[in-house]
C-alpha cells in the first residue's frame, strides 16, 4: 500500500521504565529517514500487570510522570494501560486497577488521550471508563476481542476500537467488527504477536500475501515465517474491507483519518494512495 509523500509520524511505544529511557533516548537520535520527513512522538504508559516488576511501583509511576513532563508535544498519549486479569501472576488485581487509575490521574493533568488494555476483567475495566471518562480526552480500546455489545457500549462512550489480527480469528468476532462503526475504528498488529494465521475465519478474506522465510534462514526483502510485522497492518485492512463490503481505500482512509484525530488533532493530512 504506497502512500504519497507526506510529513509521516513515529510513535515509539513504551511499557516498562527500561523501555522509556532506550526508546527516548533513540527518539532524541532518530533523524531523517531515506526520503521521509519523520517527526518523532511517544506514548508513555504502563500495563497494569507490569508494574511490580520494577521492584518500586511508585517510584515507577514518579519516573513516567517525569518522562511525560519532558517529552513535552511530544507525548501524544498515555498508554497503554489497563488491566489484565490473565496475568494476574505477574501484579496482583488490586495493583492493577490502583496503577490504572493513577495513570489517568496523569491523562487528566496532562490532556491526554489514552491507549488502554482491557483482558477478561468481569466488567471491572468498563466501570473504570465510565466513571473517568470526564478525566481524559479520548481514547483506543486496543487489540479489542469483545462482544458487540460491549464494543458499541465503548463507541458510546467516545472511545474507538483498535483492531489486529486477535479480534479477526472467529466469525463471532468478524461479525463483532463488521458493526464498528467507520468513525471509530483504528487498526494495528500488535506486532511481533497477534497476526492472522491461516487457522482464523479471517484468512480467506486476506489478498495480500508476502514473501517469508524461516527466521535461521532470513534473506533481505522476506518476513520472518510466523513472525507478525508492521507492514501485516495492510492484511487487518484487507478482511475489514471484505467483511464490510467497501474497498480497502476507504477502510485505510478512514482508520488513517481516525488515527490523526486521536493523537494529532488540527494536523493536515494528505489523501493516502492504495494499489491493488
């Protein structure tokens, strides 16, 4: 999927304190790319599961609130963040939701959308939303494998739904994306996990197939065989466009639109260009 030469965007993604500190100082060192303009941007936060693993959850929390205070503009969102109560081995419930509800008190302060993890938790991560919704400006329900009720419940709510390759692999969930509304739906792979696989109700709908090898045998120009990766964003787009009966352009524009409006609103973007 080429798209026209405009100024394009990087986001780098951090959960774990490790992470922020490689990944700002990559971001101060990140220049120009080949023929592309890349302006550099962040999105800070931490899973709830993840924050006792720092041995000092709140010194932590202290070190991101500082990360996002000197990140400036260039903090577009907080996240993710959430609760996860499959991995409740690593970080106790009750952590959990007291570090995702700190975190928001960040979104608040800040102004900031919000990127949030929600995995089998009763319920308990709706309530949360609902009652900060106010504390927030918008936010991505991402990697979303819920029920089409409880998605349109988050439509409501002003919140989009990210969709990868998790939310495509049963035709109960293919059904349950075939109803998000076009205003609220962002795609994504959560690369290096969450591709379509040819088990999945949604491989028949996917054009595009690219080159891969085994990873003991990777060659330049080849994806590594069972490994997801960014440029597979291009095979969400495909089985969504299938299953909502339009053309690929108009799912890519549209999910680009949304993406702009969460994270770089008042930003002018150019028309994205689709071959097929």
């Amino acid at each position: 999927m080429p798209v026209s030469k405009f100024r394009q965007k990087v986001i780098l993604t951090s959960f774990l304190f490790l992470f922020f500190w490689t990944r700002s100082n990559l971001w101060r060192k990140m220049g120009g790319l080949g023929e592309l303009t890349v302006v550099k941007y962040q999105r800070l936060g931490v899973c709830g599961d993840r924050f006792e693993e720092s041995g000092d959850a709140e010194a932590h929390l202290e070190a991101l609130a500082v990360l996002v205070g000197e990140g400036g503009a260039n903090v577009v969102a907080i996240g993710e963040i959430g609760l996860d109560y499959d991995r409740e081995h690593f970080c106790a419930r009750d952590v959990q939701m007291k570090f995702f509800e700190r975190q928001l008190d960040l979104a608040k302060r800040c102004q900031l959308p919000v990127i949030f993890h929600n995995r089998n938790t009763n319920g308990d991560f709706e309530e949360v939303v609902k009652r900060r919704r106010g504390d927030f400006t918008t936010g991505i329900v991402h990697s979303f494998t819920g029920t089409r009720e409880e998605m349109l419940e988050l439509c409501a709510l002003g919140l989009y739904i990210g969709i990868n390759g998790c939310g495509l692999r049963t035709q109960e969930l293919l059904d349950m994306v075939a109803a998000i509304p076009m205003e609220k739906l962002v795609v994504e792979t959560d690369a290096p996990w969450c591709g379509i696989k040819a088990s999945h109700a949604s491989s028949t709908h996917v054009s595009t197939k690219f080159a891969q090898v085994k990873k003991e045998k990777f060659v330049l120009g080849c994806m590594v065989k069972d490994r997801n990766e960014p440029a597979k964003v291009l095979e969400v787009v495909e089985v969504i466009a299938s299953i909502k009966g339009v053309d690929v352009s108009i799912v890519a524009q549209a999910t680009y639109q949304n993406t702009l409006a969460i994270l770089f609103s008042g930003v002018q973007s150019a028309p994205i260009v689709t071959t097929r």
